[in-house]
C-alpha cells in the first residue's frame, strides 16, 4: 500500500469548534465506510449516501433503518435528511480522487480504498462499522431506497 496523501485540501482554525458531523474528514471517512462497507462493487447513489450517513447521526435514527431492515420493508420510514454537509466532502473526495463519478453513483478509487484499509487499522468507528456491517451490501439496495423516496411524495407532502 502506497502512502495515503491528501494535497490540496486546506483547514483553518475558527474561534469555536466545529461539531463532529460537520467536518470534512469526518464526513470524507464517513463515505469511505459506506461505499466500501455496504455498496455492491464500492458504487452508491447519492440518496443511499445520504440515508446512511443521516442513520449514523444518532441512535434514532439508526433504529429507525434497522427497523425498516428488520421488517423487510413493510414499515414506512420518514424523509430522511439531506446534508450539505456530506455533499461538501463528496466534492472533497472527487477533487482528491478518493471517489468518482460513474453513471451518476459514486465509486470508490483505489486511494480510497487505501483510505479504508487506514480507518480500519486505526481501530476508530466502532459504532459506524457495527452499523454498518449489519447492513451489509445487500440489504438495502438503491431499487429500495428509490421505492421507499417515491412514497415521500405520496404520503410527506401537503396540497
């Protein structure tokens, strides 16, 4: 394994701290773990990207994917939030090639798989990794999470 190098992104220190889910690398890992963790060939859409990182926010969340999981998707599960924060470090990814884009789904590159084998050996994100190996790389494809944003229309949204 080659040298994991980051070139050409940039911090700045601010007078208050940043919470955790709002930073870069934080959100950068974040969506190392899922492409490599739960996606078929290390390739995802945009919106399982964004369920799954929305699940790992709190536990609440969490119980509510693994519940929709455990019910074999009968239950109906609320819109899920879209944050422009994990946007923001898909852009970092794609500059830095970690990921890039394939037909509209993000992959991972194979610095970003260098990137994987590092958080792993680093022994860090244990509650992300129990997350997100429990659901695996089949057990919500983007066909179910498509479905399951067609009904938000339906059942979410008020004439």
């Amino acid at each position: 394994m080659s040298d994991f190098e980051i070139k050409n992104i940039k911090f700045s220190k601010k007078p208050i701290s940043i919470p955790v889910d709002y930073r870069p690398v934080y959100k950068i890992a974040q969506i190392v773990m899922i492409l490599s963790i739960t996606c078929i060939g290390n390739k995802s859409s945009l919106l399982k990207l964004h369920l799954l990182s929305w699940a790992l926010k709190d536990d609440k969340n969490k119980d509510e994917v693994l519940e929709l999981i455990k019910s074999n998707y009968d239950k109906d599960i609320a819109v899920w939030g879209i944050e422009p924060a994990l946007n923001r470090a898909l852009l970092f990814c794609i500059s830095e090639n970690i990921c890039t884009m394939e037909n509209g789904k993000y992959l991972l590159t194979e610095k970003g798989a260098d990137f994987y084998k590092l958080i792993v050996k680093a022994e860090v994100f244990v509650e992300e990794f129990e997350f997100l190996n429990f659901v695996g790389k089949r057990k919500i494809t983007d066909n179910r999470i498509e479905s399951i944003s067609n009904k938000w229309s339906l059942f979410n949204v008020k004439n």
